[in-house]
C-alpha cells in the first residue's frame, strides 16, 4: 500500500452523507406528501413556518422534534378514524422510521 492510498480508497468511496441532505429529503416528504393529506396547512402556518426556519438555520434538533410531534398528531388522527385511507397509518410510519 503505497502512502498515497487516502481513507476514500479502503473504503471503497463510502462517505457518510451530510446531515442537511437527509433533513431536506424528510422535510420536503412531509411538507409535499404527508402533511397536507390530514392537516390543515393554512390552520398550521405557524408550525410549519416554524419547521422551515429550523431547516435554514440548521436546528436539527428542533426540525426533529418537530417533525415527530406532526408524526405523533397525524398518528394519533388515523387512530381516531379522522382519515380516510388506512395506507395513511403506514405511510406515516414509515416515515417516522426514517426519521
């Protein structure tokens, strides 16, 4: 192994991928997708307003906890029957996960 092999080399080009990008990628699933299939976004300006500042600002905590109090209120909605699609509960779910 000569002494030009840098650490990209032994692991194969692996990197982890940056934060900020899997923030995005859960941030736009819930605003496009998920959200607006059982909230409200006029009545919940406030709160999504908030979610969008805590991105730009990189508060990734604060995005976080956010996102998973929307998924424990949608969660909490299917379970009520206020929905209309069962997929929802799964949809939710797994997003949740992936959060």
């Amino acid at each position: 192994m000569s002494a030009q092999t840098d650490v990209g080399d032994l692991l194969g080009g692996y990197r982890p991928a940056p934060a900020r990008r899997i923030a995005i990628e859960l941030y736009k699933e819930l605003i496009s997708d998920l959200f607006p299939s059982i909230f409200d976004a006029e009545k919940n300006a406030k709160f999504l307003d908030s979610l969008s500042s805590a991105l730009n600002v990189k508060n990734y905590p604060r995005l976080a906890a956010g996102m998973g109090r929307a998924q424990q209120l949608a969660l909490d909605k299917v379970d009520a029957g206020h929905t209309q699609t069962p997929q929802q509960r799964m949809q939710w779910s797994r997003w949740g996960n992936e959060l």
